[in-house]
C-alpha cells in the first residue's frame, strides 16, 4: 500500500545549527506533500507545503525541497532554537483524493 | 488555537463502556477528519466527511461509530473498546475534502482503555 519513511527518527543539534529531516513517498500520483509540527499537548501545526510543480520552497528559517524523480522530500531548517523542539511530520497526498499519508514522526531536540 | 477544539481532553474507559468524543470547528471548512495516533507510529487516517458525507472508510473496526450531524461538528461513539485502542485521537478540518489542502488539527483527545 502506500506509504511515507521518515528519518531520522529522533534528531539532537546544538543551537544554531541546522536540522535536515528527510521523507520517501510510494505513491508517484502524491503532489502535495505538506509539512506538519506537533508540539507537546497540541495537535499537529503546518508549518510548510510543497506542490508537485515547485522543487523547493523557503519560509524564513524553513525550506523543504522535493525530488519527484527520486520521490523524496526534505526538510530543513536553519539557525535552530529551543522553540523549534517537537515532532515534525511528513506527509504526502493527492489531489482528488481524500487521504493524507504521514510519515511516523521525527522528534527534533534542539540544545541551548 | 486553531479553530479546532476537542472533549474531552482525557478520557478512561473500561471495555464495556460507551463514551463519545466530541470535535467542533470553528473556521468554515467543509471537510472533517478523525486520526489516531499512537506512540511511534505514523498518523492513522479513520475517516473522512465531506459536507456531512463520509467519504472514507480506512478498514476501522465497528466498535469505532463516526457520526457528522452538520459541516461543524464530529463525534466519534465507542463502545467495547480493546486496551490497543488506547491512544490519541485527533479531529483535524479542512476547507475541502480533498487531501490537497492544509488541514488544522484540534487538540486531540488521549483515551485510555483499562
């Protein structure tokens, strides 16, 4: 079926350095892959989209870039401060289509 | 906030309980959506309503009974639940059905099944 592998898993950096968290799609008919951030006690956030037609997009300290050829997306974010500690989830969907398939998650710790 | 609120925020039931969970959004949207989450797992999708019509079924067990009384609301019946349903349930909307279109979350409710 289809399906989205996140890693890595669990990431640590220091403040100030960046974070690069990565995502493979099954699905070659996904074009819009967005990307979530779930904070303790709250419910997954968008923090950044990307559609099929773009190879990368760049929000302030946030970028994500796609490779539809290799079907893999990335996130990175830059210049990392404690706030940006949370989960962050990949996701990968279709249009016309009614689901939304997440990655499991990456829990980014970022080190004052 | 997102527009999305959640009740309860906890809940503990046993397995010959019935409790219902309760979503309602705020922003409009005309699709809503139940997810489970559990620990070290991607976000499961349960089911899908586009202006009140369920439009997907993701192979969830009976004892899990959805219910869209209008574009605002979502409730979520349980009744014999199994100790692996115990998880976080999230509500999320969005303004079309579709997937392609950013979805805001509520909350979640965390269930516990003893």
């Amino acid at each position: 079926g289809e399906n989205v592998e996140q890693h890595p898993s669990t990431l640590s950096v220091q403040e100030g350095d960046s974070a690069v968290i990565k995502c493979t799609y099954s699905d070659s008919a996904s074009n819009y892959f967005p990307w979530y951030k779930q904070e303790l006690g709250k419910g997954p956030q968008l923090i950044i989209d990307i559609r099929s037609n773009v190879g990368e997009k760049k929000d302030q300290r946030i970028a994500v870039t796609l490779n539809k050829t290799a079907k893999h997306f990335s996130l990175h974010i830059t210049e990392t401060q404690p706030e940006d500690s949370a989960v962050y989830f990949c996701a990968a969907s279709r249009t016309g289509g009614f689901k939304t398939i997440f990655g499991a998650g990456t829990r980014l710790f970022v080190k004052a | 906030e997102t527009g999305v609120t959640q009740t309860p925020r906890h809940l503990v039931m046993g397995m010959t309980n019935k409790k219902s969970l309760k979503c309602e959004q705020h922003l409009g949207h005309n699709a809503m959506y139940w997810y489970k989450q559990s620990a070290k797992k991607p976000l499961e999708l349960m089911f899908v309503y586009s202006l009140e019509e369920r439009v997907e079924n993701n192979s969830v067990p009976s004892r899990f009974s959805p219910e869209c009384p209008n574009s605002s609301h979502l409730f979520l019946h349980l009744h014999t639940l199994q100790p692996e349903d115990s998880a976080l349930y999230l509500c999320a909307s969005s303004q079309e059905g579709y997937a392609a279109y950013e979805q805001y979350f509520g909350p979640g409710t965390r269930l516990t099944v003893t």
